[in-house]
C-alpha cells in the first residue's frame, strides 16, 4: 500500500528553498514538521520537484503556492499511479 | 427562498447565509465570494464602518493575549487572520521568542497579508497557511494561543471550529475570539440597528461598489450567537474558565478560555 512506503527525506537543512514565479521564498522546515494533513490528521511528505504536500492517507497532493501551502481539499489533487 | 433574521441557537451558522435560509454545502463557497469581493478594500472599509473603533477592539484582543515579552517561545495560531491584523499587532507587543500562523480559507486576503509581514520585516517570525477553520492542518497540542477576529461567524460549524481550537491547543493554551456581538445597552441597540441596515450597505456600495457582500456582513452579524450562548458553545468542547466582556455596549465581544 502507497501508505506504508518510507519514503525518507533530507533533514540536513532547515529552510527548504523554493523557486516561485518571480519570487524565491523559502518553506520552514519547522513549519513543514508541523502541518499534518487536514483531513485525516496523518503527516504530510514534502514534494520539492511540484512543490506539494502529499497525504498518502487521503491520497491527496496538495500545493504551495507563492511559499503559501494551501491545505483544502478543493485545492487538493488526487494521487494517481504515477505519483507512487 | 426562506427568510430567517432569529440568532442562531444551534452549533452552527451552517443553514444561514445572512438572513438567507441555504443548504449547508452551499455556504462556505458563498462566504468565499465575499471575502474575495472585499479584500481589496477591507481595511478602508472596517475604519469607514466603525470609525476605526475596529483597530481600538483588535488592540483590546492583544492585550487580553498578552504575549510574552522575553524571548521564551510563544506560539500564536491566528485563524481567519489573512489580512494579518492580528499576528503583526502581536508579533509587535510581544518579545522575539513569539511566533504566529495566518492561517485563513481566502487567498486574497492572504495575499494582502503576506505583503505586510513582508514590508513589517516580520518574515522570519510569521509563516501564511490557507486552509479551513474547521479542518485545521496542525498537530495536537502544539500552539501556546488560539486567536480568532472577526472569522468565527462566517464558518459553517462553530462547534467544529471550537473542536480543532481545542486539539491544537497545548494543556494551558489560551483561546481568545474577538466577535461581533449582542449590544446590551438600551437605545444603542436602535442606533446601531439603523446604522447596520441602512448605512453600511449603502456604504458598501458607495466606497466599494458591493452591496450584496456588506448586506451579507451586517446580516451575519445578526445571526451570531448572543454572549451567553456562544459562552456555551466553547465550554461544550471541553473549555474553562470561560469569560466574557463586551467593547463598545456589547456591538463586540472578547471572549478568553483556556484548555487546561
């Protein structure tokens, strides 16, 4: 199951660099440990690459945007069997 | 279409949109309009309406908040807080150790606040998240202080709302909700009543060409639950000591509680 799969992460820094549209804004690593997933409170792996927060529970991918993570589920993409 | 002007009693403003009796689903996405349609001219629109008395009741938010002036952490959670009145007013009272999350459903009013923190030099200390009230994306017990100014009215659920609070809370965590309220002073009532309904949504429409979304506003206003009642809303979640006081005749309230 999509779940169950470790998937580890560089701890090594504490800011992650994102590159936004005309804007380079950087994601607190902190702030990273604290989000969970709003639907089902599970935690979230972050995805530099598409810049989003993927909830493998809910199997819901969801944005940042302009350093801004937006945690709604209509903003939210639903994981396809690529994503895994 | 139903026309319901009573408070609401319930746990929810979920059925009213305004005076409007509407479907449950249907309300988030119609308060989502409104707060798109207004962003841009929010803040005038506040001092034009209140006559800047709104600033005086968010400084009497943030004096009831308290924060820490050392630098030991203090954690701030502000719902509802896009335009980022709240955080930057307490990042400024408040010593280095305080930190604080927008958190709103409104990426226009975000967006606004994102540009103040910026040009208040507060980045470091104030992270933006968009999200629902009732559906907050944070681990348990892990923010020092709830706050929530003038959002809790335009939620679907209070009861949820109040539920998340709670959870996002540590033990000893400090909930304060500045609200629109019930006027308790004789008279003031009359005066404010006209003043809601006949002047603000012509005001709406003059400064910001919008009567629909300042109608909407005052309507809202009226729905909310009076002081007592909502009292009992945050206790029903497992809140104490739980207190009240009214600013300006009772036209808001602050109410503070704790998680023990």
């Amino acid at each position: 199951m999509a779940s169950d799969v470790i998937r580890p992460q560089s701890k090594s820094c504490c800011a992650v660099s994102i590159e936004c549209v005309g804007q380079k804004k950087a994601i607190d690593r902190h702030l990273l440990d604290l989000l969970v997933c709003p639907i089902t409170k599970s935690s979230l792996e972050y995805n530099a690459d598409r810049s989003e927060l993927i909830s493998w529970h809910a199997q819901l991918a969801f944005p940042i945007v302009d350093g801004i993570p937006l945690l709604v589920r209509e903003a939210s993409r639903v994981l396809t069997d690529n994503d895994i | 279409m139903t026309i319901t002007k009573d408070r609401t009693n319930t746990a929810g403003m979920q059925n009213s949109f305004g005076f409007r009796d509407i479907h449950p689903n249907e309300r988030q996405h119609l308060v989502n309009n409104v707060f798109s349609s207004v962003s841009d001219s929010y803040d005038f629109m506040n001092d034009l309406m209140s006559g800047g008395l709104h600033r005086l009741w968010k400084d009497s938010l943030i004096c009831q908040l308290n924060p820490p002036k050392s630098s030991s952490q203090f954690k701030i959670l502000d719902v509802a807080g896009g335009t980022g009145d709240i955080a930057i007013r307490a990042m400024k009272q408040g010593g280095k150790g305080c930190t604080a999350i927008i958190y709103d459903i409104s990426s226009e009013m975000l967006d606004i606040g994102r540009h103040r923190v910026s040009s208040a030099g507060l980045s470091d200390r104030v992270d933006l998240v968009e999200g629902n009230a009732e559906r907050l994306p944070f681990q348990d017990c892990h923010f020092d202080a709830y706050t929530i100014s003038f959002g809790i009215r335009n939620v679907t659920r209070i009861d949820h709302t109040l539920q998340e609070a709670y959870r996002v809370l540590k033990p000893g965590g400090h909930f304060i909700c500045l609200e629109f309220s019930k006027v308790t002073v004789p008279m003031l009532d009359y005066l404010y009543d006209f003043h809601s309904f006949k002047i603000i949504p012509r005001l709406g429409q003059w400064a910001a060409n919008d009567w629909t979304s300042y109608r909407y506003l005052v309507e809202s206003i009226r729905k909310f639950p009076t002081q007592d009642r909502f009292s009992d809303l945050i206790s029903s979640v497992g809140f104490e000591q739980i207190s009240h006081y009214n600013l300006t005749g009772g036209i808001v309230a602050i109410h503070s509680a704790w998680r023990i």
